[in-house]
C-alpha cells in the first residue's frame, strides 16, 4: 500500500491529535458538570446539567472517540508505524477500543439515565436509588476514563516499549 508523505502525514496527525483534544476536553467537561451538580437547588437546573452533559457525550465524545479511532487506523495503513510494529500503539488501540465500548455500554447508559430520571423527577432524582447509582458510578468511572485517555496521549508522545520482535528476530536470536 502507498504511504502518505509528509504533508499528508502532518495534516493526519493534525486531525488525530484534534480528535484527542476534543474527546479529552469534552471528557474533562462532563466530569466538571457532573461535580458542579453538588450545588444545585432547583430541578430544572438538575436537569439542563445532565441534558449538557448528554449532549457534551453525544455530540462530542462519540464523533471524536470515532475520530482518534479512523485517524489511528489510518496512521497504521498509510504510514510506515503499521497495527503491529510497535507495542506502544498496540496499548493505544487496546486503550482506543476499549474506551468506546466501556462508553457505548456503560457509561453512555449512565448519562442517558441520569438525563432521563432527572428530566423527569427533577430534584427529587437526588432521592432515587438508580439516578444516584448511574451518577456515582458516572463520577468515578467517567474520571478514570478520562485518566485513562490522557495516559495515552502521553503514550503517544513518549512512545515507550519499542519495537516489537518478530518471530524471526526471535529465532535467529535463541540459534546464536
């Protein structure tokens, strides 16, 4: 397959490293709003909180997450990096995938109850059981992935572990 050169290289690694702003601030945002939620006093603000933060996911974490992913996929076929060459970007995919389908599963469904209860309840949604479930598990979890999302950005610009050895470097090796 041809490779990119380096304007096409620079104008990838341009919008990847756009994609991992966005998926990383909006990330820092929904934490903030969920922790701003402590000094609520009415319902309807209850509410325009987790409807922000439902539209922050939507809007902005899922086309970004879907992003970095495309952008990665495209860096490993149009450059020399490869899928499996390096064992840092084998950890960044394994962070890449996993982060959106704990998204996709869990935390998703978490933003969207707590919208949804709190649309409905109100403030009265600080009372049910569910709601402060989705947001403890929302605070905690969400937090971590946004950690966790960070971590691999520095990974991408350490770039540590190296190459990886192929088999045949392996067997020449143990033959000396």
């Amino acid at each position: 397959m041809k490779t990119l050169g380096s304007t096409g290289r620079s104008w990838l690694k341009g919008f990847h490293i756009f994609f991992a702003c966005l998926w990383i601030g909006a990330a820092a945002s929904m934490i903030l709003l969920t922790f701003v939620r402590g000094h609520i006093i009415d319902g309807d603000e209850l509410w325009a909180v987790h409807a922000s933060i439902k539209l922050i996911d939507d809007y902005i974490i899922i086309p970004s997450a879907i992003g970095c992913l495309m952008t990665g996929i495209l860096f490993s076929l149009l450059t020399n990096w490869g899928f499996f060459k390096f064992n840092w970007i084998i950890v960044k995919y394994i962070i890449n995938i996993a982060a959106i389908l704990f998204g996709t599963f869990f935390l998703g469904p978490w933003v969207n109850g707590m919208e949804a209860i709190s649309k409905v309840d109100r403030l009265l949604a600080l009372q049910n059981d569910t709601y402060l479930y989705y947001l403890t598990m929302n605070k905690y979890f969400g937090s971590l992935q946004a950690i966790i999302l960070i971590i691999a950005a520095f990974i991408s610009v350490f770039k540590p572990w190296g190459k990886r050895e192929t088999n045949k470097k392996k067997a020449k090796s143990s033959l000396s």
